[in-house]
C-alpha cells in the first residue's frame, strides 16, 4: 500500500480499523391500536478499508474517520434504518453508507451478532412486550461492501448461527475406527450425542446501485440486484429454514460419527438453498460419559430399552 522511503526498513502492507462491540437494543413499537413491541439486541463490529496510509506513515489524522464517528452512524441507523429488525439488511444499510458517505473509504466489513430473545407465552398466546432470554445461541452475519465505482456497490455476505447446544440420547455410534497401541478409546454402538453448532454459510453476491442518493443513508429495497427469495436479502428466512434443517437432521441422522452427520447438515442445506455458495460446520464434542460401575455389579453401561425394572443410567460430563 505504501512505499518505504530510504530511512523505511518497510511498509505498509494493508490496514483496516474500525469500532467493535457495538451495543444495539431497539424497540419497534407497532401502530396503534396495537399493543405489539419488536426488539432485536445487536453486537456490532464496523471495520473500513480506504485510503488512509498516511494516518500510519505520515500521523496524517486528516483522513480518519473517527471509530467514534462510526460508532454514532450505527446508533443512527439503528433509529432510523427500516432495515433495523433484520440482522443482514441492517449490516448491508451499514456498510453502504460507510462507503459512500466517505469518498475516501473502499471497503466495509460489518459483523452482526444477534442475542436472541422470545416472547413470554401468556396464556397460550405470546406476550405483546414481554421477553426471555432464549439460551447462548446467537444468530450471525458478516457483510463486506465494496465500492466499485460512483453509487455502485457489491456486497458479499456470511451469516448463520453459533452456540446452538443441541443433545440427543440414543441414534449415534462411533465403531471402527483405527485401532493401536495408543488406543484406549471403546467403540460404542449407542451413544449420547451432544454438540455446540456453529454454522456459517455464504451467499452469492448482491450489486446495491445507490445512484445519486451520495451518504447512503437511506437503502431502498429497489437498489439491490440478485434480492430474489433464498438470497443474502432474504437472509432472515433463510436463517430459519437453515436452524430447522440443522435440527431435523441432528435429530433423525442415526449418525455413524459426528463428521457423518455435519456432512449430512451441509448436503441438506446446499440442496435447498440455490444462492448459498458454501457452508461450514464446526461440532465440538460436548462429551456425557456413562460412569463403569461394574466394580459393584451394576451395568451402567448398557443402554436399556426394556426392563422389567425401572433402573437410571448415570453420565458425567468433560
């Protein structure tokens, strides 16, 4: 990006900055007459790209656009953004205006974490303003706006979810795998399955033709190219498709290993979802191990199906 002078041992190879953790809680409230509140609870990282090298080189803070600056956009937009409810065209609205507001900057990668929170059931019927916080899971996007000429932009996005801690009882083995000396691991034919899913899929890219609208501050639904059903601005459905896929195929897989099964997961959402280029599958083990009380005749370690007796099974976790 830079040329070092003859007193530079080196340059400058990129640079990107920006603010992160970026706190959002909005409220929509419906129009009377109802009673109906919305809200959605944001983790915001906004980083830019652009041509600033001489803030590093030269401690030129000409051309930096304060991470406070950016800081206040998102506040701003989280106000005023019809988009603000929907995690991917909220990080889109952002990093449009990013990039056009300011000539100088190129490229925006915004990051949306979404906490996720359900209405309180009242009655059989959810509750109009009430809420519970629904676990760790966190719904996730990540945007990156690049300019390519005056009022026209592509825009590449990830989204998909994380910390989603799922766990069956039965339907999962792991037998025959490579077996040696350093082996002490028992083949298991009947197992407790339990993992953390994250899950990240990428979208092929959208043009946002901003035209004549110059800061970008308003994103009108018109601009974007390629927002057909199933792509990155039908992001939200695609979410919930994508978790009940994960789930149902969890849950039915009568899973050889866990590998086996994130295939499976990947397969099925690629199959449904044209506009996905990619999908990726992270399943840590979280281990539940039947404790070996054969020390006191007692078989722990024998799945039952049926028994003549009522008998528990006890697990420990790692």
């Amino acid at each position: 990006m830079s040329t070092p002078t003859s007193n530079e041992s080196g340059r400058l190879a990129a640079a990107r900055y920006g603010k992160d953790k970026i706190r959002v809680f909005r409220v929509v409230r419906e129009p009377a007459p109802s009673k109906v509140h919305h809200i959605v609870e944001y983790i915001v990282t906004a980083l830019v790209e652009g041509d600033f090298d001489t803030s590093f080189t030269q401690a030129d803070n000409s051309v930096v656009v304060a991470t406070d600056s950016i800081k206040n956009i998102t506040y701003y937009l989280a106000k005023t953004s019809p988009h603000v409810l929907d995690p991917t065209r909220f990080a889109l609205h952002l990093g449009t205006v990013l990039v056009s507001k300011y000539a100088h900057l190129h490229r925006a990668y915004i990051t949306v974490q979404q906490l996720r929170w359900a209405r309180i059931d009242e009655s059989g019927a959810p509750h109009t303003h009430a809420f519970w916080r629904d676990g760790d899971e966190k719904k996730v996007v990540r945007a990156e706006i690049e300019k390519l000429a005056a009022g026209k932009l592509t825009a590449r996005v990830a989204a998909g979810l994380s910390d989603l801690l799922v766990l069956k009882t039965t339907g999962s083995a792991f037998e025959n795998f490579v077996r040696d000396e350093f082996t002490t691991l028992l083949e298991v034919s009947d197992r407790i399955f339990s993992t953390s899913v994250d899950l990240t899929y990428r979208f092929k890219p959208l043009t946002i033709n901003v035209g004549g609208a110059g800061d970008g501050l308003e994103l009108l639904e018109e601009w974007v190219e390629g927002r057909e059903k199933g792509s990155a601005w039908d992001g939200e459905e695609v979410a919930k498709a994508a978790r009940q896929t994960t789930l149902e195929v969890f849950a039915t897989d009568e899973s050889a290993s866990v590998q086996a099964t994130l295939y499976k997961m990947g397969q099925a959402l690629l199959a449904h979802h044209s506009q996905l280029d990619n999908v990726s599958y992270s399943l840590p083990n979280k281990h539940y191990i039947p404790v070996d009380m054969r020390y006191i005749n007692e078989d722990n370690l024998t799945p039952l199906v049926a028994a003549p007796r009522f008998r528990k099974s006890l697990a420990c976790t790692d």
